[in-house]
C-alpha cells in the first residue's frame, strides 16, 4: 500500500506543474512491490490512465519472464500458452517460492505470535522468549513451536497455530469409555 500513495503523490505533484512531468505517451514504468524480486512493467497511454491504476485496487496479471503487467481491460494481451502471475494492491504480497494461502498462514501465525506476547508482557513484564526449536542432546530437532515464553514464576507457554485444518482426530482411551 505505502508503494502507491508514494507514486499517486508523485503523479498528482505532476499535474501541479505548468509543464506535465511525462510528455509523451505511451510510457513502460517500472513497477515493483516490495518483496519481488524484479519490477513488472507497465504501458500507459496517458497520465489519466496512470492516475486510474494508482488509485483503483485491482489486481493484475504479471507475465513472469518479460515481468510484462497485464491490468483488466488488455485482455486481447493475455497467450492462452503462458501462466501468469496474479498480482495487485489488494492481494498479499508475493514471496519467493510461496502459494498465496501459505502467505497468509504466515500473517496469521505471526499476529498470533505478537497477541500472545502482549498479553504475556501485560501480565508478566519479565516474560522471556525462549528457542522456538526445541532439540535432544544429540542436537536433532525434537519439536518446533511458533513462540515458546517462560513467566517469571518458572512456568513455560507453548504457542501452535492452526490457520486451518482438513482433518482432526480424537482418540478415546478405552478406560474413557
């Protein structure tokens, strides 16, 4: 989001001009969200058109060698042969080698993890985080947590978060039935 109010202010300081900052058209900006890895490029026919991207939240489609943008109305552009990238403001952003579901499993963890410790810091300032990975004495990993705190008075919280699950099961001992 900061990315296009940095460039729609840029634009709008444009026009305040006497003279317009781009003269001719059509004009490739390149542009970059923050975590890709290269700018996609885009073609505009007019300034009106530059301001019409910035300030509507649509998404796009991003063509991944060329890094060629793709907006709503240049279907005729879209190859039936190429995969695209689907990208645009109101979508997460794109990592490296990350599905959008696994994006936001990762936003969810992490404000999970930042509730937790605000919490624990409000109710015990000397709350400590300990090591999220937990190992035997050979070094191999044993077990991995999303945050593990120790309270001042020696007892250890463990936090697991489960943005969403296909299957759970629960076992009945048969002394519990």
């Amino acid at each position: 989001m900061l990315f296009r109010k940095i460039y729609t202010s840029t634009i709008c300081s444009a026009w305040a001009r006497t003279r317009p900052f781009i003269k001719n058209y059509p004009v490739t900006l390149h542009l970059q969200y923050p975590s890709w890895d290269k700018p996609c490029l885009a073609e505009f026919s007019s300034a009106e058109e530059i301001t019409t991207f910035l300030l509507t939240h649509k998404q796009f489609l991003v063509e991944p060698i060329t890094g060629q943008l793709i907006r709503p109305h240049q279907v005729d552009k879209i190859d039936p042969d190429i995969i695209y990238d689907v990208a645009g403001s109101g979508l997460p952003y794109r990592e490296k080698g990350l599905s959008r579901e696994q994006v936001t499993v990762q936003v969810f963890e992490r404000k999970a993890v930042l509730a937790l410790k605000e919490t624990l810091e409000n109710e015990d300032p000397n709350v400590m985080s300990l090591p999220r990975v937990i190992k035997d004495k050979a070094g191999r990993d044993v077990s991995k947590w999303e945050a593990v705190y120790q309270l001042s008075e020696g007892s250890v919280v463990f936090l697991e978060t489960k943005y969403s699950m296909s299957k759970v099961s629960f076992q009945i001992s048969p002394t519990q039935a």
